[in-house]
C-alpha cells in the first residue's frame, strides 16, 4: 500500500461508495478516522482528504483502543479462529472472509457505537500539546513573513521537521497542507538529518558535561544561554551542512 493506492481507494472507491450506501452523508459531512501508517499521513493522501471534504478524527500514535479493528473485530476474529488448524492460507483466507459476510449489521454497529467515548477519552489527553505545536506553526509563519518577506511572497520557503507524534497529526497536515508549507520528508530513526541531533544538542552537552546544577530551572538557564551566544553563522553554517 503507498499513497497513489491509497488516494485512488478513497476517491474511486469509499466515496461512490458512501455515496450508495449512506444517500445525504456526502452532504452533510464525513467524519473520518484512519491510523497513521505512512500513506495515511502523505501530503498527497492529506490534500484528499481536504479536496472530499471529509473530517478526520484524529488517531494518537500507539492507540489500538481507538481503531475499531483492533479493540473490537480481531477480538471476535480470535474467537472465531481459536484452537482450529487450517492445511493452507487459502483456507485461513476463506474462513476469515465467511466471518466477515456472516457478522450481523448489529456488531459493527456495536463496534462504532463505542468508539466516541473511547475517541474523546484519547484526545483530551492531546489537545494542550496540539495547540501548542499549533501556535508554534502559526508563530513561525508570522516569523517568515516579518523576517524573510521575499520568501514569504513567493512561499519559497521550505518546513523541515521530524516525525513526532505532534508534527504528524492530521490537524497539524491539514494546517499545513491548507497554507501550501512544503515539508521536506524525514525518515524515521534519522539523527544525521535533524540539526537539533548533529549539531544544537553537541554545543549543549560540550557546554554542560562535567557541571553540576542544583535544579531544573538553573539547567533551562544555562541552556538558554549556551543557545543565545551561539552566532547567526553558526545556524548558517549548520543549515549549509
């Protein structure tokens, strides 16, 4: 599965097909939830989802209580697979699919219906970070229009950030996605590409190795300060790296 597949499913398949079944959904609005597996969170599989117009619930990293696959149809799948012995995959496959056509509207509707509580308990726990990443994004675009104007004219400028979970949620890529940023990818478990990992973090341990501070706030101090003597070229020089 990569982008291209999952971006034509959405259009040519789940569309039409809520379209069919679900007569006046279309119109009245969508809500939509998927995990975040790579395709999900592509800038083409974002710009849409934005273009359907559908709304995407978000899905915190790590959170099978929150996919309806996994907190509710494996777990019935399990049972209905325990202790039997199948002599290839074609037969898994089989048994697998007869399950699926057999189970009752009723449990799949069971299924969703415990999803909104489950949804809102996730979430509540995320919104201060997403609102302060957020309000970071928002302040960083009003930095680039004050300071690089020429840039900001033309959005000739380029946003380069990792994969935590706050610069991967939908709400953030449909901010960005909305304001035309454009991200330079990063793959995952990559330091050698994040400048904060090969070059801010070694100016902070060079500084702070062998000191001892008495609390936490002494520590934010000294680091503030290692971070504001560091000169203009020394960012220029990293960013040229």
């Amino acid at each position: 599965m990569n982008s291209d597949l999952y971006c034509d499913i959405l259009v040519n398949k789940l569309k039409p097909g809520i379209r069919n079944k679900r007569r006046g959904k279309l119109s009245k609005g969508v809500l939509f939830l998927h995990d975040n597996a790579r395709p999900h969170t592509s800038c083409k599989t974002v710009s849409t989802i934005i273009k359907l117009g559908f709304e995407v619930l978000e899905h915190p990293a790590y959170s099978p209580d929150l996919a309806p696959s996994d907190y509710f149809l494996f777990g019935l799948l399990k049972k209905e697979l325990k202790g039997k012995r199948f002599d290839s995959d074609e037969d898994v496959q089989k048994v697998v699919q007869d399950f699926f056509h057999t189970l009752p509207k009723s449990a799949y509707k069971e299924g969703i219906y415990k999803l909104p509580e489950r949804w809102r308990r996730c979430i509540e726990s995320q919104v201060t970070g997403l609102s302060v990443y957020l309000g970071i994004m928002r302040c960083l675009r009003e930095a680039v229009r004050l300071k690089r104007p020429e840039r900001w004219q033309n959005n000739d400028w380029i946003l380069h950030v990792g994969n935590t979970r706050p610069h991967t949620v939908h709400v953030v890529l449909q901010f960005l996605a909305k304001h035309s940023t454009i991200q330079i990818p990063h793959p995952p478990y990559s330091p050698d590409l994040a400048p904060n990992d090969f070059f801010l973090y070694p100016k902070l341990k060079i500084n702070l190795k062998g000191r001892k501070f008495d609390n936490v706030d002494m520590i934010q101090a000294e680091s503030k300060a290692t971070l504001r003597n560091l000169s203009k070229s020394d960012f220029i020089s990293c960013f040229d790296n």
